[in-house]
C-alpha cells in the first residue's frame, strides 16, 4: 500500500470525528442558517490557524523537498468570509499544533491540503445560501478553488515517498495531531491537568 493510502486508512476515523464536530449534516444542510454557517467557520479557523502555526518552521524544508503550503492559507481565506460576516472577534491566542519533525509536518500537510477535498463538495451546496443571504462570493468555499488541483499534485508527490515503518508511523503521528487541532474537546483540560 502507498503511503497516501496508509495514511487514509490510518487517519478514516479522524476524519469521521472531525465530520462531526464541524457538523456536516447541517452544513450540508440546504436549511443551514447563517449563524450555523458563521460557527462552522468559526471553527474551521481555528483548526487551520493552529495547524498552519505548526507548520511555519518546516515550510523551507518542504519547500525545498518539493512541497507548497496553501497559499494564500485557509485561515486568511476564513478569516476574510468572517469579516464579510462582521465577526472580527476571532481568537488568536490558541497554540500551534506541535510537529516534532518534517515527516510529521508532511501528515499535517496532508490534512490541511486534502481539506479541499470536502470543501469542494460543501461549497456547491453552499452556493445557493451565499445568494440568499446576500453575501458575495465566498474565499475559502468558493467553487473555483485552486485547491483540488493543489491536492492531485500533493498526492503524486506523497506516493513518490517510501512507505517505510517510520514514515507511516510519523506521518500518521502529523495527520492525527493536525486533525485533532480541530476538536475543541482538546481544549477542555487547562496545562494544570497535564501534570506532573
Ligand atoms: C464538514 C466538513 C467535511 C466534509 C463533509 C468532508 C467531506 C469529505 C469528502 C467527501 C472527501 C472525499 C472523499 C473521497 O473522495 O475519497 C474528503 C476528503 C478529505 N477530507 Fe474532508 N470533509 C470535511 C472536512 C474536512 C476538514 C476540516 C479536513 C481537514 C482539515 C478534512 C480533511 C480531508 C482529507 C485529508 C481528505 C482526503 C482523504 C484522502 O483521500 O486521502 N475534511 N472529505
């Protein structure tokens, strides 16, 4: 199996959690309501800040291996739809994903690029609200997003990678961290709980 496969399988149940917790059902929905849409971008934010954060010191490494980070990045393009929705009270105080080393940097990339994958799918269905609220086009689900393209080439790059031992098991390690980035229950307990 090659390791855009490994890490699919490795990750399947990440992505269902992470489904739910941005609600998919609803925002799939076609009677979603605005305030339902500005908390799903709301938390879509901060999951990719956090995960970008993460990746900022690797991006030279990567760069030099091959890889691109989504630019602009997702967070920027969210951050502009909440503006378009007045909500400028974004949070930035929350930590970056911890990445011990490229190889986990390389899982994390997976998730932030395969995103586009379901952003392609949400943004048709989206389409029809964006009119009927009155709002204009959209950044981060808009239908023409380099991002699927972006995502083909990603993948051609990761099964070109040896799926060894330890380049599963840390891209794996990445992908998780970056999925979990977006699951606020991560957040529940303070640094006093992590002890000793
Ligand atoms: C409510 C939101 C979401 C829905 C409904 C959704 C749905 C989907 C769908 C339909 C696919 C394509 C599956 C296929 O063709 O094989 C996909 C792929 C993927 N999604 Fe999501 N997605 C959502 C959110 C996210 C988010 C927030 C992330 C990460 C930040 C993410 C990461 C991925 C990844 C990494 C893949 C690629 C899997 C692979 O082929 O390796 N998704 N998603």
């Amino acid at each position: 199996m090659n390791l855009h496969k490994r890490i699919r399988e490795a990750t399947r149940g990440c992505h269902e959690k992470i489904e739910d917790v941005l609600q998919s059902e609803r925002i799939l929905s076609p009677d979603i309501d605005l305030d339902e849409y500005r908390k799903h971008l709301r938390a879509l934010y901060s999951g990719h800040a956090r995960v970008e954060a993460g990746l900022i010191h690797f991006k030279a490494k990567l760069e030099a291996e091959g890889f691109s980070l989504p630019a602009p990045s997702n967070s920027c393009l969210i951050s502009k739809d909440l503006e378009a929705l007045n909500d400028t009270n974004i949070s930035s105080d929350q930590s970056p994903t911890v990445l011990n080393n490229h190889l986990e940097a390389i899982g994390a990339l997976y998730v932030i690029k395969g995103s586009a994958m379901g952003r392609a799918m949400i943004a048709r269905r989206l389409a029809p609200k964006i009119g009927e609220w009155g709002l204009s086009e959209p950044h981060y689900y808009a239908i023409q997003s380099q991002g699927q393209d972006e995502w083909m080439q990603f993948v051609q790059k990761l099964e070109t990678m040896t799926p060894s031992d330890v380049t599963t098991r840390q891209t794996v390690t990445g992908a998780v961290a970056a999925f979990e980035s977006f699951v606020p229950s991560h957040f529940r307990c303070s640094a006093l709980d992590r002890g000793p």
